[in-house]
C-alpha cells in the first residue's frame, strides 16, 4: 500500500510538472554581442553544477549547491531565452497544487490539510 501512495505521489508531480512545463519555452537564440553567451552557458554549468551538488554531496556541500542552482535560473533569465506563455491563474493553482500534493504523498505517505 506505501508504494502505491509513494507511486501515486510521483504521477502527480510529474503531471504538475508537465503542465507548467507547457507555458515555458527554453530557446537558443545566436547573439551579435559575444557576452549574452556567456550568461546561456553560465545558466547550464551553474545548474548541473548545483544539483550534482545537491544529490552527491549534500552534506558538505548544501548550501552552496542551492545558490548555484539560483544563480543559474537568474541567470537563464538574464540570458532572455526563457519564453513564458500567458495562463490562466485556476491552471497554475492546479499545476502547483498537483506538485505539492505529490510531493506530501511522497514524503508522508498522506495529506495534510
């Protein structure tokens, strides 16, 4: 019965997930200034930098994976090649809600309300 919730829990952050990611589009773009390239291969070295970081390290490591992991979302953002379609506020409820809710199966096996 726990991997049934546990599997439950997982569906729906992946479903949470996969509707939020339909709002955002990640583009690479060739830039005529060198220094915007910067930040797009900055953004990815950061982030895969933060979550081995947090994955493999965790102890030692932590905190400092947590701001690489920031700094490279800034980063993706500053770089311009993030493209959010509008939505509606009841589907980014329900997006983050589906996560959320998942994630609390995933941990406690229950909701709490």
């Amino acid at each position: 019965m726990r991997l049934l919730i546990k599997l439950v829990g997982l569906a729906l952050v992946f479903a949470g997930i996969y509707f939020l990611g339909q709002n955002i589009f990640f583009t690479t773009q060739i830039s005529p200034y060198w220094w915007r390239d910067i930040s797009a291969t900055g953004s990815v070295l950061a982030i895969l930098a933060g979550l081995v970081s947090l994955l493999f390290f965790r102890r030692e490591t932590g905190g400092f994976g947590w701001i690489l992991v920031i700094l490279g979302i800034v980063l993706v953002f500053i770089s311009g090649s993030v493209i959010l379609k509008p939505t509606s506020l009841w589907y980014f409820f329900l997006s983050f809600a589906s996560v959320f809710a998942g994630l609390q199966l995933i941990r406690t096996g229950r909701f709490n309300f």
